[in-house]
C-alpha cells in the first residue's frame, strides 16, 4: 500500500496493472476494487489488513472482472459491496456468460489468470448507487458519484473531499488508452465534464491502471476523448468507414477501430 493522501492509499497489482484503492475513517475503511480473483482479494485483504483492522466496506468502479471478481473474499470478512445499479444488474443478470465470455478473451495470454477466474464465485454489488451515494467512515464521509456513462453503463468515481483525492476506475487509463469493448466513446467525454470540476489541481486522482495522475493528465484525455467523439459523427453523417474513421483518431488504431465501431452502434440504437 503507498499513502498518496493522508489515510487514503493505493495498491497496484501487477497482474493487469490494476488499482486498488483504500480509504480509512475513524470508524470503518472502504476498499476500493477487489481483483480478478479469489487468491488475488486474499492477498489484498491480507494487505489491507496490515494497514487497518476496522470494519470494511467495499465499491466497484464498474462490473469488469478486474474490479470486481475478489468480491465474495470481501462479502464473506462481512463486507457490503456497493456499485452502480447498471453494474450491478450486468453481474447479476449475466454474471456466469460475462465470466465465461472473459475466460475465453484471456485464456491465450494470461492462462493462469483464467484458471483461477473461472473458479470465482460471482458475488454483485449488494448496495446500488443510482447518480449518488455517500459512505461515512466515522469522521470522513466519502461520495460515490455516477456522472453518466463511459467505458461502461455503470461507471463509478468514488471522491474523497476532505484529502482532494479521486478513484476514477477505467473512466481514466494511464498505462494504455482508454478501452472501448463495451463503452459508450459518445458518452464519454460529457462523463468526464462532470468530474473535471470535482478535482483540484494538485489533489491525486487514480486510475483503473497504470501511475497515478492529476486534474491536468485527466484534462488532455478528456479532450482526445472529446475529438474522437467528433470525429465518430462526422464520419456517421459523411458515411465513412470505420477504418478511415479510425486512422484519424488521437488513439492507436486498434483501439480506434474498436472504439468508432461502438460509437457507430450508439449512433444507430445498436449500443
């Protein structure tokens, strides 16, 4: 765990390079994300524990297997989950295709990882946030903010005011680009717009993956986000292919094409 705020720290897993997030009160502490898997939230819980022994809560930024299939380790410490209600819906509702659907996307490349995926148990959010929630530690009182859709249905950003800190989830990405599968690239730079007034120039702000950053750092995405966005309709209302599209966007091509081809099914109802 490094403290990048007083009582607010982050654990970054190399496996993925994802970020976790803890946030200690007087009374209880929130955890932020819970991993891929079983034997990675045992750890993080071991981790978590060397810090603070109060009651936890925990929150998941969005519904992704990374932030989210270390729940019932967490559930089982007497944990409750929140998360968005999308989020919440998606794991419940198709929890058990979304799981086999991940196992196969990843079995080439992180064959360890998906072994032990595939044994968790998908436990959803059991505290739903509609726009807003907010979560008092005793003594800090921490805002659960839903400011519209981006890299999925059920983003969550989760403010800590008194210590100008922010967990972003995947909203924000430091160690690659934005990703695109499910997301909504015409929603999102507007997402984003919500937040910026929210941070403060030098207050810390954490990604789903990769270093922490700032208010500046989230500034620039949202304005590659924002010529994507633009870029994505003019091409719908000229008629142009998605690869013509793509090879303009501030992105690598490979993630362009995915994300041009998501906003061409928003524009069409098809997203």
């Amino acid at each position: 765990m490094k403290e990048i705020a007083s009582g607010v720290y982050v654990f970054r897993q190399p496996v993925l390079d994802v970020n976790v997030g803890l946030i200690v009160g007087g009374e209880a502490a929130l955890v932020v994300d819970t991993l891929s898997t079983d034997a990675q939230a045992t750890e993080l819980l071991a981790t978590v524990r060397r810090v603070t022994s109060l009651p936890l809560q925990a929150v998941n930024t969005h519904h992704h297997f990374d932030h989210v299939f270390g729940n019932t380790v967490f559930a089982a410490e007497g944990a409750p989950i929140w998360g968005h209600e999308e989020a919440a819906a998606l794991l419940r509702t198709r929890g058990a295709v979304l799981q086999a659907q991940w196992c196969t996307e990843w079995s080439a490349t992180e064959p360890a990882l998906v072994a032990a995926m595939a044994r968790v148990t998908v436990h959803p959010p059991d505290r739903t946030v509609h726009l807003q929630s907010t979560v008092d530690l005793g003594g800090r009182v921490v805002e659960l903010r839903h400011f519209g859709r981006g890299h999925s249905a059920g983003d969550l950003v989760v403010l800590v005011p008194d210590a100008d800190a922010a967990f972003a989830g995947d909203l924000v990405e430091e160690s690659g680009p934005p990703q695109f599968d499910d997301a909504y690239p015409l929603d999102w730079p507007d997402t984003l717009s919500g937040l910026l007034p929210r941070l403060t120039p030098t207050g810390p702000v954490v990604p789903g993956h990769g270093a922490v950053v700032d208010k500046a750092f989230v500034r620039d995405q949202h304005e590659q986000l924002t010529a994507l966005d633009w870029l994505i309709r003019e091409g719908d209302a000229d008629g142009a292919p998605i690869e013509r599209v793509a090879k303009q966007s501030p992105f690598d091509l490979d993630t362009s094409l995915i994300a041009v081809r998501r906003g061409y099914d928003q524009l069409t109802g098809k997203a």
